[in-house]
C-alpha cells in the first residue's frame, strides 16, 4: 500500500523532512501556519492553518486519507496535535502531549531525570515566586542558569556569568512574564546533539551536531533559534571522543527507558564538560537548524523509520554516509530582537550551486520570495570535510548576497572549531 504522509510545519526542518520523503514511496502533503516554498513543490498538496489547532490538522488529515503524520514543531506537541491525530486513526511520528513535557516543561524535564536516576542533570530548583527565585540567586555560590519553565523558541534562557550579571538576572526575573522559572547549576564546555529515533521502546541515533545559538561572530549577542551548525564525517565531532558520544548516548537510553510509548525523535542538547556530558536540556522533535545536517546524509529510506514504528516494530539500523556537514542560516537584519521584513530572497536551489537550500520563514509573492521576521533560508555544504562543506556553504551565501540579511560566517569554520578544541583542552587539563 502507498502511504500517505502528512508533514505539519512550515520551517527550514520541515523543508529537510519533506526532501527525505521527496524520492521515497509516498505521497506527501503538508500544512503550516506559512507557506514555504520549498515545501509546496515538494508535496502534492499544501494547506495552510493553524497547526496547534489539533481539530484543524485532524480535519485536514482526514480529508487527504493520511496513513501518517510527522509533527515537526514542538507547539503542536504541547497543543495536544499526535493524540489527536490518533484518536482519528492517523499514526503521528511525534510524541503525546504528555510525554512531550519533556521539552515543553523544563520544570517536568528535571524532576523527570530527578525521580528516574537519568544521569548529567544539573543541580536545579523550580519557581513560581520570582521573589522567592532572587533570594536564592543571592544566596547561591557560583553562577546560575534561568530558564522559564515553557517554550520559548530557543531565546528565554539567560546565563549569569556569561549573558548576564546576577543582577541583570533578577531583573530579567522579575520584568518576565513567565509563571514558573527553573535556576540550574551553570555547566561549563561546549555544547552538542544527539538526534534519537525512537519507537516501540528501541532507538537509534544520528551523528553529533553543534548548534550555534548566539547571534554574532564569535559567540556574541543574544540567544536566537539557532544561526548555524555542523557536523563532522565520524559520529562524534573535532573536541569530542568516540567515548564522550557513547556517554552521551547512554544518557538518551535511561531517558527511552524511563518514558512511556515514546515515538518520535527525541533530542538531546549536552554540554560537554570537564567530567563528561551533562544535559542542558531535552527536545521532541528534529532540531532546527540539526535537522538540516541530520537528514541529507542519512541513507536509511525516512519512510521505512516512519512506517517500521506505526507497524509496531524498531527503528531499522541507521545508515549515514560518512559526510561532514555546515548549516548556515541567513536572517533578517535586526534578528532576533528587532528584525525588518521585506528583503528580497536572491537565490533558489539552481543558483545556490553544490549547496542544499532550505527555505524556513520567508513570504512568496508573485515577483518573488521575500524575508519576514524570522530566519529565512539556510544554505547547506555537505562534503568529506568540514573544511569543504563549509566553503560550499559559503560559495551559495554569496550568490545570495546580504541586502537585508545577515549570517553567521564563522560557522564552521577552521578557526572557530580549533577554538572548541582548545577549550575543551584547557578544561580536561584543568
């Protein structure tokens, strides 16, 4: 039997997932809040609505006879769209709302590796009395991480010591509109993430990927949803070892273990530290921008994934082609804080030669394709190195040019990873 796949998202992620079905056997269709580009002429339909209106995507599913759903963003997770989907016969590769707290509670995702004995969770305390919550940074010896307890879109935490003074912290505290905040221990190294596919208690995972989350060159500027991100030939990256992956890898399977009828992709995001990983925090979805790294070199048919969990069965074994990879978004300028729309978008999947485009938040009208207010495209080098992946990403960003634009360029590059190496030295030396 033909599948019919319906993919719910509108964003670069969304965009990877639909070219991992492209060639497969299926029919795709999708809906989003936006109509990407580069979705609707993968899929045979497109519809767009809001995708946390679980009765919307449901009736849409209905409508197309869809066998499967693969829910991209985590707002339709926390809205509840999978159990939905279930409940009206359709088989959601995304996890239930309640075991989507993982991501969409931090105060959950502690307590939940707290009572399970999942290891590398940080010390941490919850709040809903913000006083309350500045008494104990005062208190506190040593530096804080503050976290509001629910979504945020990869831009609430603030890091004292790092973004922020103590005292910009409880101000930051206090001036939030946030109901509940988790305050964690500080974890000091350098970031990474382990993609898992997970089903009928089994999982398998995708190669490491470093997220670049702050805004400018160098590791400045705000948190954003992530500028960029690379990957290497091998399944760990330049300043891990094989053994740090595998730690890492081990933090993933308590986590399966301890959850009930996870499906989906869960995501680890660690800090690789002194000691070994730590988990900064859990996702239930395909990263963004990870996912862009993640799925072109994976060579595993994605709808043999998706049907072997809706079958009951475990993820097959996972093949990866032994690629390294550079994701480089362009935003519009101003982005995160103030950004202006309106640029016009100058490349397409021709023009960005040997690169892979994705296209993310970006508004298509009749004389062409346009920047909103959000990251826009990304443009992707996939090679045997991260030195020529890198260069192919950076060839396709300057046929793109920068009016009204703005990327990362360091991303990727030799110097910024020698730059991880190094720290990561320092800190084992130490």
């Amino acid at each position: 039997m033909r599948e019919t796949v319906l993919l719910i998202g509108g964003g670069g992620r969304e965009h990877a997932i639909a070219r991992a079905l492209e060639d497969s056997e299926a029919d795709l269709y999708a809906c989003a809040g936006n109509r990407n580009p580069g979705i609707a002429r993968i899929a045979v339909g497109f519809e767009t609505l809001e995708t946390t209106d679980p009765d919307a995507v449901v009736d849409y599913a209905t409508e197309i006879d869809a066998t499967i759903a693969v829910i991209g963003p985590e707002a339709p997770l926390e809205a509840g769209v999978a159990d939905a989907l279930e409940a009206a016969g359709v088989y959601p590769f995304g996890p239930k709302e309640a075991d989507a707290r993982i991501e969409t509670d931090k105060a959950f995702q502690r307590r939940f590796m707290q009572e399970n004995d999942v290891p590398g969770c940080p010390d941490f305390e919850t709040f809903d009395d913000m006083d309350a919550a500045c008494a104990f940074i005062d208190d506190y010896d040593g530096d804080l991480a503050i976290k509001p307890a629910g979504l945020t879109g990869g831009k609430g935490v603030k890091v004292i010591g790092d973004q922020v003074t103590a005292e910009e912290g409880k101000a930051y505290v206090r001036d939030a509109d946030y109901d509940r905040i988790v305050l964690e221990e500080r974890l000091i190294g350098e970031e990474f993430t382990i993609q898992a596919f997970v089903a009928n208690g089994e999982f398998r995972t995708a190669p490491a990927v470093q997220d670049h989350k702050r805004a400018y060159e160098g590791d400045e500027g705000p948190n954003t949803g992530g500028m960029g991100s690379y990957s290497d030939a091998t399944d760990d990256l330049p300043f891990m070892t094989e053994s740090d992956y595998e730690d890492a890898v081990s933090i993933i399977e308590a986590t399966v273990d301890a959850l009930d009828d996870y499906r989906g992709i869960l995501y680890g995001q660690f800090m690789l530290t002194e000691t070994g990983p730590r988990v900064v925090e859990f996702n239930a979805r395909f990263g963004d921008p990870e996912a862009m790294n993640t799925l072109p070199v994976l060579e595993t048919d994605f709808l043999e994934i998706l049907t072997a969990a809706r079958d009951g069965d475990a993820p097959p074994e996972l093949e990866f082609a032994e690629q390294a990879t550079v994701c480089k978004y362009a935003v519009p300028e101003g982005y995160p804080t103030d950004p202006e729309a309106g640029a016009k978008v100058q490349v397409d999947e021709e023009s960005a030669g040997d690169a892979l485009l994705y296209y993310a938040s970006v508004d298509e009208r009749d004389d062409g394709i346009y920047t909103t207010t959000s990251r826009s495209f990304a443009l992707v080098g996939v090679a045997d190195s991260i030195d020529e992946a890198e260069a192919i990403a950076a060839d396709a960003l300057a046929v793109a040019g920068e009016d009204g634009l703005r990327v990362r360029h360091d991303i990727g590059t030799a110097d910024l990873i020698q730059r991880r190496i190094d720290h990561m030295s320092e800190l084992r030396d130490n």
